[in-house]
C-alpha cells in the first residue's frame, strides 16, 4: 500500500482531519444583547479543573462579547436543531438576538449572564481563561462554572451517558454528519 503527498491538493487540511463536534455558543455583551452562534472547532482540554477550548475568528460577535464580558455557554444541540444551527449563523445586525431569529429559547444560567439554550442538551458555562493566537482563529479556553443536561439522557454510567449524547459534526457547506448519517439541511441562501 502506498501513501501520495496530498498537502496540494487538498482545499484544506481539515477536510482530512475527524470533524469536531458543532456546538451553539451563547454570549452577551455589555449592554445586554444576546448573541448566539455556532461553531464546529470544541474540545475538552482539561479534567482538572474541567476546562472546555473553542476556535473562534477575532471577526466574530461572540469574540468580542468573550472578551468584553469574560464569559461564555457552550450548548450542544440536539439532532433536529440543524436548520437553527444554521440560522444562527447567517450574519445579522448586532442589535438582533439570535434567539430570536432562530426561535430558540433562552433561560437564566445561575453562574453567568450569558443565556442557556433550552432547546441543546447539555449546557456548560464557562469564564474565560485564556486565548491563543492560531492563524485566522483564536482558541478561547474557558473555566466551566457550571453545567446542566436534559433529565431524560442523564445516566450515572459514563458510557450510557456519552452514548446519549448526540454527534453532530459539520462536513461542509450545509452538509452534516449526525450520530453517523450524512444529512443536508436544505438550500443554502449564500448572498
């Protein structure tokens, strides 16, 4: 078996790469407006103490609002939430919350003023810790401060409940990749 030099030919590198999971980011910025979007660079980077990293471009709503507020929510959608995934991250004015246009519903968090998402699964708040510059994104590392997850996926066994999490991965374009099955969400408005 033979091995051919792809770098070339390849658009990017990631495409070769295993997906990250998409997540839904919840920010607020300092005069209160919500901000929502999603992002398909997450990680768990540390157990002790638990600390979550998101690749974000220094262009985005949500960079700014991390900066200015030093907080954040990391939800993890659920399987029919796609087409909301992706309205939330078609670009808006930033006076018009992202709640709003995807009709997601936003609650209290009892550790930040960022918003949870109801409709995601599993909630994590988190207080920025640090950033690291890597090209056109930036990792933003956060603290979590607290956590929530629906009830009825809730598990004390650590593979049941890994296994109830859904896997939503972002392939390209309004291509997906969930729980193993490739899945379109409809025309895509790219003006």
């Amino acid at each position: 078996m033979g091995k051919i030099e792809v770098f070339e030919r390849v658009e990017k590198v990631v495409y070769m790469t295993q997906p990250s999971p998409v997540v839904l980011v919840s920010t607020i910025n300092n005069l209160g407006m919500e901000n929502l979007a999603p992002f398909a660079m997450f990680m768990n980077c540390s157990s002790k103490p638990f600390m979550v990293a998101i690749a974000i471009s220094p262009k985005t709503d949500t960079y700014k609002n991390i900066k200015e507020t030093k907080e954040f929510i990391i939800g993890i959608p659920k399987e029919d939430m796609l087409d909301k995934l992706y309205k939330c991250g078609e670009k808006v004015d930033n006076n018009i919350s992202e709640f709003k246009i995807a009709n997601l519903t936003s609650y209290k968090s009892n550790k930040v003023k960022c918003m949870r998402i109801m409709e995601c699964v599993v909630n994590i708040d988190c207080i920025f810790v640090q950033e690291v510059e890597t090209g056109n994104h930036n990792i933003i590392i956060g603290k979590v401060v607290s956590c929530d997850i629906d009830e009825e996926i809730y598990s004390t066994d650590k593979v049941l409940l890994r296994g109830n999490i859904p896997n939503i991965y972002h392939i390209t374009g309004n291509k997906f990749m969930v729980n193993g099955k490739f899945r379109d969400i409809g025309i895509i408005d790219q003006g």
